[in-house]
C-alpha cells in the first residue's frame, strides 16, 4: 500500500516536473491549488503535497508562506553552454552595421516584439511611483528646475544617494567623484574621449556590445577583441598577452552580465586584471550597468572597487534597472575626473534638472531597492521561460549562455545559418531579434543571435520565439 502511495506522488511530480520543462507551467506561475488537484486528479491531499514537496527537493518549485507553490526559475543551462572562441585578433578599424540604427528607432513601435533591444519591458518599470513623484513635486521646486541649468557634475541630492549606493563597489569616493551624464552611453563616450585620441587602440571583450562598436568607429579608433567565455569572460592569461604586445590605450569592458554574453568576470580575475592594467598603466572604462540585477544572493564586485590608483572609470546608469526614458547615467572617473567635467561642460553643460530630482527623492524612500527586488525576480523568470521555450522550439543543436544576472541570452546555432537573414524573415512577421554579427569588428558571430530577457513573458512572446525556431528550421 505505502509503494503504491509513493508511486503516486512521485508520478505526479514527475508529470508536473515534465509540464514545467515543456513550458506548461513557467517560473515564476503559481501552481495549482492542493485543493485543486485533489478534485481534479482524485488524489489525496497528502499525495498531491508530497509531489510538491518531491518537486521542492529537485529544485522545480519553491513554496511561499501563506500563499503557495511557484514554479521555481532554472538552476542550469537547458541546453548546451557555447564553446569559447580561440581566436587571435590584431588592432582593426570598426565599420559598423547600419541595422544597429534601425533597431534602436524600432522601439517606438509597439507592434513589434522587441526581442533585438536592451530594455525592460514597460510593465517591470515603477512608472507609478515616479509619477508620483513628479505630481508631489512643489511649483516653485519645479519652475526652479525648468528655468536653470543644473551643475555639470549634476543634481547634488542625486550624488549624495548614489555616493552610498557604491559603499563596497568603489574605493572611499565622495559625492565630490561622481558625475552625472545622459545615460551610460555618455559616461563611457567621456571616459573614451578623456583617455583617448583618434587613431589609439581600445581592448574590448567579444562579441562586444554593438553601440561601443559604434562609438569607436565614430572617435576614429581602432579596437582590438579578445573572445569572451559565457561563463567567465575575459581570460587574465589573454588580456595580459594583449596588452604586452599591443599598444593599448585603453580597455571598454562590462564587469558583470556582460553584453551580450551575460558573463561576469570573477573577482579573482578582476584583481589580476587590474594588477596588470596598472602595471601597463592602462586605464579601465568599466560598463556595469547590469550589475544590479544578479538574479543569485549577492552582487559581483566591481573593477572600481580593486582599484587603488584610479586608472578605473567606473559607469553605469539607471536605463536598464529603473526608466530609459529618464536618461540618466553617472561616471566616477578616477584620477580623469578633472577632463571628464571639462568633456561634459563642453558638449552638454549639465543634465536634465528635473529628472535627477525625480530619481533622488525614489532612491531617498528606499524604493528603488524594493523595486529591484521585484525587478531580479521577473527577470530571472522570464530567463528562464525563454531558455526554456528556446530549448523547445529551435533546432537540436542549438546553444545558448544561461544568464545569471542582466537581460540577454546568447544563442549559437548551426554554422549553415545566417543571422542576418533570420532578423530580415522575422521582420517581416513584426519580431526584431539582434544578429550577432553587428557585435564584432569581424564576420564572426554569424551564426548566433542575442535575444532580450526584458520582455515581459506572455503568450505572445511564446509564440515570437516559436516562429523564430520555425524559420531557423526552414534555413538549414
């Protein structure tokens, strides 16, 4: 009698297991009732709760007090991780992909499923809050914004809160080091222009984020890329190897859920890298834009928070983790503090005003953190839908990066396929996906793509991914 109870719930759990792997049930859902299934299935309670019970012990679901069972994100990679690239490369000049513009001009239209864009679906932003805020905010504090500059280093309330929030991820910096910008973008274009002239050479990790590229080719430099590991990009051995035969004038790379790879580079490897950095004396433009949103308990350090000598321009911005459409960024640009600013006076004179007041007064309420809490969570859960819907509907052979914090999974597929022509035959069916091979100087990376975890999952998200499984299909 107690097999034959035993062979039910473990029978059970194994259906409901086999549901949550076909993409039935995703994580994040709640599960049925055990009042629920004990009607439906003719189980016992005690059955139906030692299946949840089994499932928990597997790591398939997790329960919340008081409110149930969840299907529970994944822990590993559905399908196979991608086989990191050995290739040598030289210092080259950087003509970038038109398509880049087009992607980006792409996100004003909501008929399209933007799975080619790095950005959080509007329904994961606090929009209410900050319109909260916005409406709370005094007429003569407002008319104050609107009618005058606001300091090129930026709003002071701003810099006072995000001078706390780099407690342990910057070496004792002040408000005093930190400077605003429109977005991240411009923090790194400063720090580029600040260490940089037309015709020097920037190291970067590969397949890089395709607007460096951009950038690189628009200051007239050469760039030089060494192939990232998904799991923990950038190989101290090689960058040393690099910079000791390479003149390199400066390195642009993302320290954690590096885009598109997702990779973070350990912090052991972020020591020997900056050890050798200062031994070459050449200075780091750290991208950490994602570093907020690890979907694991804690945080990946910072190059910023190793560096002794300020050879590291730290970056990052509040686009991804909290509102694009505030634009607002901020730089702590070491010892280049005082050409950084002479930079922003001479191109931008200060940032928008209200904007930074809006963000101060979120992040002085305690909010943001709240809001990042949720924020992880729904990533981490649409990850892991689409890897799972991916590992259904795309070809056998087919390989992705399983992120552990950021927005992108990276999917390597057969090398017969062509990227490009996926992303000019998904258009046509109103889904933009990013074709790899814009994120290298190179041809590399034709046959992978990046598809954006931001978007909210849905059945019609589902359905984008299983269209594009189809028309790779029909491609080889």
């Amino acid at each position: 009698m107690t097999s034959s109870i035993n062979f039910r719930y473990v029978a059970l759990a194994d259906e409901i297991q086999d549901n949550i792997l076909k993409g039935i049930f995703t994580p994040g859902e709640k599960l049925p009732s055990l009042r629920k299934l004990h009607n439906q299935l003719g189980l016992s309670v005690s059955t139906v709760h030692q299946a949840y019970i089994e499932l928990e012990k597997r790591g398939r679901v997790e329960a919340k007090e008081k409110s149930g069972f969840y299907v529970k994100a994944l822990n590993k990679n559905p399908l196979c991780n991608p086989v990191p690239e050995k290739v040598v490369t030289k210092p080259c000049r950087v003509v970038v992909n038109d398509l880049a513009e087009t992607i980006i001009s792409d996100l004003q239209r909501d008929d399209i499923l933007q799975l080619g864009a790095a950005i959080p679906s509007r329904e994961l932003m606090p929009l209410k809050q900050l319109s909260r805020i916005i409406k709370s905010m005094p007429a003569d504090l407002l008319q104050r914004h609107i009618s005058n500059y606001d300091l090129c280093t930026g709003n002071l309330e701003l810099r006072e809160e995000l001078s706390k929030r780099m407690l342990g991820l910057a070496c004792s910096i002040s408000t005093e080091d930190i400077i605003t910008t429109n977005g991240c973008l411009e923090a790194v274009t400063l720090c580029l222009r600040a260490v940089a002239n037309p015709g020097d050479t920037i190291l970067v990790e590969s397949p890089v984020f395709h607007c460096f590229l951009q950038l690189i080719e628009d200051l007239n430099l050469y760039v030089i890329e060494i192939p990232g590991c998904p799991e923990e990009g950038i190989d101290p051995k090689a960058f040393e190897k690099t910079i000791a035969s390479n003149k390199i004038k400066a390195c642009l790379l993302d320290s954690n859920f590096q885009n598109p790879l997702g990779s973070v580079i350990s912090k052991e490897n972020k020591a020997a890298i900056i050890r050798m950095a200062e031994k070459y004396n050449v200075p780091i433009i750290e991208d950490d834009i994602y570093g907020d949103l690890f979907f694991e308990d804690k945080r990946p350090t910072t190059f910023k928070s190793l560096d002794k000598k300020g050879i590291v321009l730290y970056c990052s911005s509040f686009s991804k983790a909290l509102a694009p459409g505030l634009r607002t960024g901020w730089t702590i640009p070491g010892k280049y503090k005082d050409i950084v600013i002479r930079m922003k006076l001479n191109t931008a004179i200060s940032n928008s005003s209200i904007n930074q007041a809006v963000i101060a007064k979120f992040l002085k309420t305690g909010a943001f953190d709240r809001h990042l809490r949720q924020l992880r969570n729904k990533l981490k859960n649409q990850a892991s839908a689409i890897a799972i819907a991916v590992s259904k509907y795309f070809p056998d052979d087919t390989q992705i990066t399983f992120p552990k914090g950021g927005m992108f999974i990276w999917v390597v597929l057969n090398k017969k396929i062509d990227s490009m022509k996926i992303y000019q035959k998904a258009y046509q069916k109103k889904i933009s996906i990013l074709p790899g091979i814009i994120c290298s100087s190179s041809d590399r990376y034709k046959n992978c793509l990046r598809i954006n975890c931001g978007v909210k999952w849905s059945q019609r998200l589902e359905d984008g991914i299983k269209t594009l499984g189809q028309i790779i299909k029909n491609l080889l």
